[in-house]
C-alpha cells in the first residue's frame, strides 16, 4: 500500500473507533479488537498475519499489565476498607493547619490516589469536604478542586496507577523514570490546579453543600469516634510509599551497583513493580486485616472486589496492545515517523496532540493513553527513542489523555452531581482544573526533553 493509502488508512483506524465508542456506544476494548482485524485485513496483511499480530499485542501487553494492575488494585480496596484514606486526610489537615487545609487536601489527593481509584477516593472524602464547607462557610470549591486536582494528578502521571502502568507497558517505558517524571510534573500541577485555582475559583462562585447532601454527613462527634479506630497515618503513608521506593529502587540499582552483585540482584527483583506491589499488597492483608480483626473471608471479599474495576483496564490495555501491534505490522509505523520528520514536528508534540484529540473527542482519559500509546509506539522503534524518553512520552501523552474533560466523561458528572455543580458551573471548575493540569504537564515534559 501506498504512502498516502497508509495515512488515510490510519486515520480511518482513528475515526472508526471513535465513531464505535461514541455512537455505537460499543464497549472501548471490542471497538479496540474490531478496528484492529478491519485495518489488518485493509492494509493487505493476511487472516493469518491478522490473527498472529492480535496474539501477540494482547499476549505480550496483558502479560506486563495484568499483575502489577490486579495487585495493585487489590492493595486499594484494603486501604479504601481499613480507612486509610480518612486517616491521611485527617492527619495532614491538622499537621497543616486551618488556614493551608486546601494544601492539605491536595497532598491528600496526591497520596491516596496512588493505590485508591480517583473516583472512589472522592466519594470516600466527600463528607469530610462537605463538613469542613458547613463549619467554615466557605465555598465549596475551595476544598474540593485541591482534592481533585492532587486525585487527578496522580491517577495520570504517577503509577501503579493503571494509566500510566498502561502507557508505560505499550512504549516499553521504565516504571522507575514513568514515576520520576510523574512527580516532577505532577507537583507544580496539583498546586496550580488545586490551591491556586482553588482559591481564585472559590472567590468568584460560593457553592453550598448540596441540600440532598447534607443528610448523609456524620455529625462531629461520630468523626471522632470513628477517627479512633483508623489505622495509624505512619502506616498507611508507609505502605502507599514502600511500592514507589522499591521499583526507583530498581530503577537506579545499575548505577549504583556493580552487575552480579547481590545486591543489585535482590533489589532488581523486589523492584520489579510486580512484585513490589505484591509485597506490599500482603503485608497490607496483614497489617490492616488480619491484625485489626478482620476475617480470612472478609479479606477474600475484599481482595476479589478489588479485582472488579482491574479487569476491563487490563483487557482495554491488552487492545490497544494489539492495535499498536496491527500498525507495526502493516507499516503504518514507519509513515507516521516519515511525515512527523517531513513536518519537523516532535514526537511529544505529536503524542501530547493525539491524546488530546481523542479525550475531547470520546471522554475515557483511558482509551485516551492506550489509543495514543498504540499509534505512537510503532514510531518510537524508528526515531531510535529510548530510555527516560520513552518515560516523557509516558507523561506527554497522560498530559493530552487528562484535558477538557467535559459531558462525555463519566467524572464530569460525577463531581457534577456531589458537589451540587450545574453543566455550566462543572465546566468553569473541574473541565479548567483538569485542563490546566494538562498544559503544566505538557509544559514541564517539553521542558524537560530539552534536556535528554
């Protein structure tokens, strides 16, 4: 097939599978397999290459994703049932005081949403939200968008969140170098998008706790009641960390030690982001489990419901495996790599635009990164791009997949509906806090490409 006939060709791939996801409303990891098989056989490749690209994008994608996801998630739903979340909050919004609560709640956001799923998070929180709104008369908003923002900033850039596990798996990026970078944009970004457009957005709308809202938030004293049988925040923050430290760990042992020694071998290991999370997910089990009265068959609940949400992440991962495997294979890779160089337009430039596009476009901040990720990866084997910059990508593209959430996006009603927000009102806060998150990620992974 032609030069040109490859283009069109991708971006029929592109446009067909928004129109599935969109107007179809067919379900992202099948519209991912149909679109797939459709520009395979297109392109001219055999049933058989067809059938061999597919079990090889999903088998080499799910093999990576699937455990550290599973895991992962698992770890989460001890921390949601233990009351990790509250006890973080809680604790830092006394160590920082009434008047940088915001900040508080934004480092909150940012630590809890490491193993906790953003959504989730919000809704365990929200009643501390809405007491904090009913004992200060403050606007709403200037407790919640910190929050959202520090959730929002870690569930894109910082892994294991399933994102950027995702991302990271399709470009073969380094998990350590992924969290590096994840934290160097996300901090400027969680500050811009939470205390300092917090504040400024508080001023100008005062949003009340919602009327329906006010009948299930706990009285004071049943908070502190409650507040006694929390685990420790010295534990929670332990266990939400130990993951993050064991694979940089990983990550930087080749610098540190020599090849062959035991060291590096043992921190090789335990740094591998699966079994750090492993490791970290048992001792959770036990610690916030087993030692504070909960049954073998209360944690077999709860480990099995953490799996739910895992698994159509991890199968909408394993597509997207196979579409970016489909486009190596019929040489749509070499194209896009051919005309962003005729073009001089960078790699970053381009995956940030394409992530972009399809979250305006169709609203999963998911389908999002794994669609961007897919056609981006067949490129990076040409441009000889490797390394941390393969960990810049990562970012670049969670950058473009978290902008302009808007009424297609299942989380714009979400903090729609619990903070009492009208279409409007939902656009002038959340859709500007995640935007802005976008363009300082953006801007602090184009800074640094400069440098590598």
């Amino acid at each position: 097939m032609s030069t040109v006939g490859l283009i069109l060709l991708a971006a029929f791939g592109v446009a067909l599978l928004l129109f599935l996801v969109i107007k179809t409303k067919l379900q992202a990891f099948l519209a991912l397999l149909v679109v797939s098989y459709i520009i395979g056989l297109l392109s001219g490749m055999s049933p058989s290459e067809v059938l061999q690209a597919v079990n090889d994008g999903m088998g080499g994608t799910v093999a990576e994703v699937a455990v550290i996801i599973g895991v992962g998630s698992m770890f989460g739903e001890i921390l949601k049932a233990s009351g990790g979340a509250e006890r973080l909050a809680m604790t830092l919004m006394d160590k920082f005081g009434e008047k940088r609560v915001n900040w508080a709640l934004m480092l909150t956001g940012v630590i809890i949403s490491i193993p906790v799923f953003l959504d989730v998070a919000f809704v365990i929180l929200i009643p501390i939200l809405y007491s904090l709104a009913q004992k200060t008369k403050k606007s709403l908003l200037f407790f919640s968008i910190p929050l959202l923002a520090g959730l929002a900033v870690t569930h894109s850039f910082v892994p294991p969140t399933p994102g950027p596990i995702a991302v990271a798996s399709l470009l073969d990026a380094n998990l350590g170098w992924v969290i590096l970078f994840g934290l160097i944009a996300g901090i400027p970004a969680a500050i811009l998008a939470g205390p300092v457009f917090g504040t400024f957005i508080s001023k100008k709308m005062h949003v009340e706790v919602p009327k329906e809202m006010l009948k299930n938030m706990a009285d004071e004293a049943r908070g502190k009641e409650y507040d006694k049988e929390l685990p420790s925040f010295t534990m929670i923050a332990s266990f939400i960390l130990l993951p993050l430290v064991l694979i940089l760990l990983n990550t930087f042992a080749s610098a540190i030690f020599a090849e062959g020694s035991t060291v590096r071998d043992v921190l090789t290991f335990i740094g591998n982001p699966g079994v750090a999370l492993t490791i970290t997910a048992l001792l959770a089990i036990y610690f916030l489990g087993t030692r504070r009265g909960y049954s073998k068959e209360d944690l077999q609940q709860i480990t099995t419901k953490g799996l739910e949400p895992a698994g159509i992440i991890i199968l909408i991962t394993g597509a997207g495996g196979v579409f970016g495997e489909v486009l190596v294979a019929t040489g749509i890779g070499d194209v896009i790599a051919n005309t962003m160089t005729n073009l001089n337009m960078p790699i970053i430039v381009f995956a940030f635009l394409v992530a972009s596009a399809v979250r305006i476009a169709q609203g999963s901040a998911t389908v999002a990164m794994v669609t961007a990720a897919s056609l981006i990866s067949p490129v990076i084997g040409n441009l000889g791009i490797e390394g941390p910059m393969l960990a810049l990508l990562v970012i670049t593209i969670a950058s473009g997949a978290t902008i302009a959430s808007h009424v297609n996006d299942s989380g714009f009603w979400m903090v729609s509906r619990f903070l009492g927000l009208s279409e409007k009102d939902t656009l002038k806060t959340w859709t500007v806090m995640e935007t802005i998150i976008a363009l300082v990620g953006f801007g602090v992974s184009l800074i640094i490409s400069i440098f590598i």
